[in-house]
C-alpha cells in the first residue's frame, strides 16, 4: 500500500513575501485554521497508518498556536513535515524546538541558489543556510531542503548540482512544481519537456550523498488525488489534492463529525477527472 499524503494548510501567514509564493500572507484575507479542529485531525490520525502529514501554507510558525500544535504532534506516530522560509526568527524557532523533540521534519524552502533565491523571497537569507546545516547536523535526522522548479532553477542547474555535491551525507531534495496560482499566475513557466530534462541532469550529476525526489507530476498522469493524497484548507474543507481545479467541489467538511474516519474519507475520495492545474 502507498504512503498517504495529508496536506494541511495550517495558515496563510507567512514571514515572508516570496515572488512566486500564492499564499495571501501581506493581504487583508489571513486565515488560519482552528485549534481545535486541527486537534480532532491530529487524534483522528491515529487510526490511519503509514501517512505522511504535510504542515504549510504560509508558515506553520506563523499560526497564533503553532506552540500548541507542536505538543499535540509530539506523542503521534505519523510522520510530519513543515515547510519552512529560510528566516533567521523561524531559523531561531526551529533551533529552540528541536525537530527530534517535537517529531517533525523541518523543510527548508529555497527558490534557487545564493543570490537568486535572495531575488526571488525579496531578502538576504541564503547566507543562513550554512548556520542551519551546522545546528542541523547536531539532531541526527535527514536534512530536508526543497526547490520550486523555476525557469531561473533551470538555469542554475551547474551550481545547483555543485551545491548539492556538497551537502552532509543522506540529504532530501525535494524538487516541486511551480505555482500557478496567486503572484504566479502569468509568469513564464518552464516546459514539462524542460522539467524532465532538468531532472535528468540533476539525477546524473548529483553524488551518492543526496536523496533527490522529484514532483510526481513528472512521472505520468495523476493516480494520487483522492486515492493516496487528500488536501485540508484552514476551513476544515477536504479536496481530493490543493492542484484540482479551484472550481471542484470539496468531498468533506471536517467540521460535521467529532471524529474523522480517515480511512472512509480516502475511499471516498477515489480519482475521477482530477483536472491538475500543473499539467
Ligand atoms: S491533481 Fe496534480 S498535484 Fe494533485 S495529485 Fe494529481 S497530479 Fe498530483
């Protein structure tokens, strides 16, 4: 049986305010999810194995009870990631709650190597990442970092290849597709036909030490949606995954029963026409 995948979209706060980022952080439309609801999934989660639990938005960091949250993950026993900016206070953040103590992977979000990633998030953080490996290195857990494929990431693909050479043994590199929505949309995209070629390269360059995984988009038509992936919005709503068409209907309202069947609900929500944005 495949992993499942739960993406919740915790917040759409975030501390920063990156190019091609769709969030609505720096809007007046901030939304978070309700504590309590986010209780009732997390203890519903119980009942399901073998899932990966995807925290993000916005910034998990930037949820008003994200301190809360943290203590609630702690004792389950899904696995859970948190896609975070690159940003000294959420560098801080993670460095004092220790990813080993609280049982989460941080996932660093970066949009191209030294100073185009800089560009692209609008700052100066790029020089924080030699800081984090260090602090990193100390928790004895793989290093998670993840890329959006950019037409500017496609570019950069020599010194991307140089900087992952160099990276400590048993890295992840998570390769996503851009976002078509929010400040995105109308940007240039890069070809399906650049991507894979991208891919390959990066796959043949890299040494043995890192672990590059790609956004299964590039791996043929969509059999996820519904069946092993399944997306939550801060309102509690399910959709079969967050890249449907915005015009499909949610299959679920979190908010109706006091406890979530997670098996039922992935049954439920079997592929049809999933409609993916990012073919
Ligand atoms: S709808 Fe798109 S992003 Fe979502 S699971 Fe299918 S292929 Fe993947």
């Amino acid at each position: 049986m495949s992993e499942k995948e739960i993406i919740i979209d915790v917040t759409s706060k975030c501390v920063m305010n990156c190019m091609y980022c769709g969030t609505t952080s720096f809007s007046d439309e901030i939304s978070n999810i309700d504590f309590e609801l986010f209780k009732k999934i997390v203890n519903s989660l119980r009942y399901l194995s073998k899932t990966r639990v995807f925290l993000g938005g916005g910034t998990f960091f930037c949820h008003p009870e994200w301190k809360k949250m943290l203590e609630l993950i702690k004792s389950n026993e899904n696995t859970f990631v948190i896609d975070c900016p690159l940003e000294k206070n959420i560098i801080n953040i993670i460095c004092k709650n220790r990813p080993v103590r609280f049982n989460y992977f941080p996932s660093i979000s970066l949009w191209g190597i030294g100073d185009e990633h800089d560009k692209l998030c609008g700052g100066n953080s790029f020089g924080l990442l030699d800081h984090y490996i260090r602090s990193h290195s100390k928790w004895g857990i793989p290093l998670h970092l993840s890329f959006v494929m950019t037409k500017s990431l496609i570019q950069q693909v020599r010194s991307l290849i140089e900087f992952m050479c160099k990276l400590p043994l048993g890295a992840n590199i998570y390769f996503h597709r851009f976002m078509p929505v929010g400040k995105a949309l109308g940007e240039d995209l890069p070809t399906m036909e650049s991507l894979q070629d991208f891919k390959n390269e990066v796959l043949y360059g890299i040494s043995k030490t890192a672990v590059a995984k790609f956004h299964h988009t590039l791996d043929g038509i969509c059999k996820a949606a519904g069946n092993s992936r399944i997306f939550i919005n801060h309102d509690g709503l399910v959709y079969k995954c967050g890249w449907i068409n915005k015009t499909s209907v949610p299959i679920y309202n979190l908010h109706e029963k006091s406890i979530i069947d997670f098996n039922k609900l992935f049954q439920k929500a079997t592929p049809v026409n999933t409609q993916c944005v990012l073919k």
